[in-house]
C-alpha cells in the first residue's frame, strides 16, 4: 500500500519533516517514490509546503494519507 506520511529530518532536538509518498513497507526514513512537500514545527507559526496537485494526484490513485498528514493537508487548504 502506499502512503503519504512524515519523513524525519534535521538534527537532534531540531526536527524537520518532508512529507513523501512511500511503499508502507519501507522504513519511515528510508526509500520513497516522491517528495511533496514540507513541515516545520519549529517556526512560528508552523510552516506547511505542500505541492497540492500532487498530493491530490496520490490520493486520487489510492495513496493514504497517515492521521498527522491528512491534519497537515487540511491546514494546507489542500483536502
């Protein structure tokens, strides 16, 4: 199944995250098919990129957000 979920970045404390669509059955941090956007929780406020076409493209063909994204992507404006 494929997933649209949080990719860990950035260095101990300092967390950033990509929001990629990957196999589920790869590592959270590892192998994935496309970069979609980014989070970063550490700004304030809370800065969200997201490439919507694309994002509803994956969704479109039976990718799954996980609960996180699918919150990020409704802050997004892009479900």
């Amino acid at each position: 199944m494929v997933k649209i979920r949080l990719r860990r970045m950035g260095a101990k404390k300092n967390p950033y995250y990509r929001i990629v669509v990957a196999d589920s059955h790869f590592p959270r941090d590892g192998r994935f098919i496309e970069e979609i956007g980014t989070y970063d929780p550490l700004t304030n406020p809370v800065t969200i990129k997201v490439d919507g076409e694309r994002a509803k493209y994956w969704i479109g063909n039976g990718a799954q957000p996980t609960e996180t994204v699918r919150a990020l992507l409704k802050k997004a404006e892009v479900l």
